[in-house]
C-alpha cells in the first residue's frame, strides 16, 4: 500500500464509530462478515482505528529442560532471540493496527512493555485474541488494546512466532495485512481493504445522521452541545 493509499484510508475513517461501519458495511451487503466476536473486548473505553499489521503465533512444541534460576535466565533470553521474536515490530508504520492471533495460548503476549514500544513507534492500537498482561500498566499509558482475556503469564516456554504479514483468523473474521480496523466500546470490526473505501461513504452517512437527530433532541433537552453531534 502507497503512503498516500495509507493516509487517504486513515483520513476516511477519522472518527466513524464501530457502529457506523457495521452500517457501512451493511450498506455494501457484507451483512453478516466483519464483526469480531463479542468475546474480545477493550481493556478500558476507548476508540482506534488504523491499517492491519498481522502476526501469527503457536502453541511451543518443545520441553523446557530443567535448569537452574542462572540458568534460565539465559535460556530465556535465547529464547526471545531465537523463538518467541517480534519481527514484524520493525515493520512497524505510523497508523498500524497490529493484530496477533496468538492460536487461544494462555500467555500475555503483549504488556506494559512491547505496548509502549508499538506506541511509540506510531501504531493506533493493538487486538489479539489471546491474553495480555501488566493490565494496570497499560491502562494507565492509555494504549488502545483489545483482547479475548487477561492472562500472567509470560510467552518463554509456551508460545513461539510462527508468521507475519500473513492472514489471521481474529473472533472468527480472517484479517488480512492492510485491511482497516475500528474499535471502540462496541468491540471491533474488520473491513477489506478492497471495499473500505465504500464503507467509509456510507458508515459516515450513517454518522451524520445520527448527529443531526440526536442534536435536535439535545436542543430539545436544552442540554450543551457536544463533540458528539456537532
């Protein structure tokens, strides 16, 4: 995807609530396509939205041999090295919305580390459908993260990457590389890129006239206008 493709998709998803492109999405007849399983939820409300960067991980084939705690340090160390990797973090663009099927192991495979590090290099949010962890961490540096569960547990001995830039199978959606993601307190929608362009025209229709009835009721109510309907 060109970096003009990239900023044009962002700016035509600027502000549409999930809500919105479920009706856009309705309104190109993919009526029953998109919608992530409600089972994979927010950390905190909030809202993001951006360009799918994919990432795949597997369940770790191999036992973990016995050690002393010396021992595992180094092993572990290894082990992020040459096992449980993140390539694809150096791919990272500004805009990116990095989504991780992580096959239902029971790691957190992202925490209040790697979620700040992802942040700073530009991304919009993150979504897996596996467990995350030091929650109140990430909660209080504000990063958007969606997920099926919170989990412990770190990824050594347990989970290793297996591919990137690949399609992934979140909630029971396929994600490609480069398809738009939107997520707010409504959970989280995939829209194909091939048709995110349409989408966009009809979710913002959708928008707009959401605003204009909810601001004749709040004028009615003689309640303040608010970013939400003006």
């Amino acid at each position: 995807m060109s970096p003009e493709e990239r900023q044009e998709l962002l700016e035509l998803f600027e502000g549409l609530r999930v809500t919105d492109v479920r009706d856009g999405m309705d309104w190109n007849m993919m009526h029953h396509y998109g919608s992530v399983s409600y089972d994979i939820r927010p950390l905190f409300r909030t809202r993001a939205f951006g360009i799918a960067r994919t990432a795949r991980y597997v369940p770790y084939e191999s036992n973990i041999p016995s050690m002393s705690p010396e021992e595992y340090t180094q092993w572990v160390s290894w082990y992020y090295r040459e096992v449980c990797n993140d390539p694809w973090f150096h791919d990272i663009e500004p805009g990116d919305f990095i989504v991780i099927d992580q096959s239902g192991v029971d790691v957190g495979i992202i925490g209040s580390n790697n979620s700040l590090a992802c942040y700073a290099k530009g991304i919009r949010g993150i979504v897996t459908n596996g467990g995350v962890r030091d929650t109140d961490e990430i909660i209080l540096q504000k990063i958007p993260v969606w997920s099926k569960f919170v989990s412990q547990k770190m990824d050594q001995g347990r989970i290793r990457f297996e591919a990137k830039d690949v399609p992934v199978n979140i909630g029971g959606v396929v994600v490609y590389p480069g398809d738009v993601i939107v997520a707010d307190g409504d959970g989280v929608i995939v829209v194909p890129r091939k048709i995110a362009k349409d989408v966009a025209k009809y979710a913002r229709q959708e928008l707009e006239k959401d605003k204009i009835g909810r601001r004749k009721l709040y004028e009615q109510l003689g309640w303040e206008l608010d970013e939400t309907v003006k």
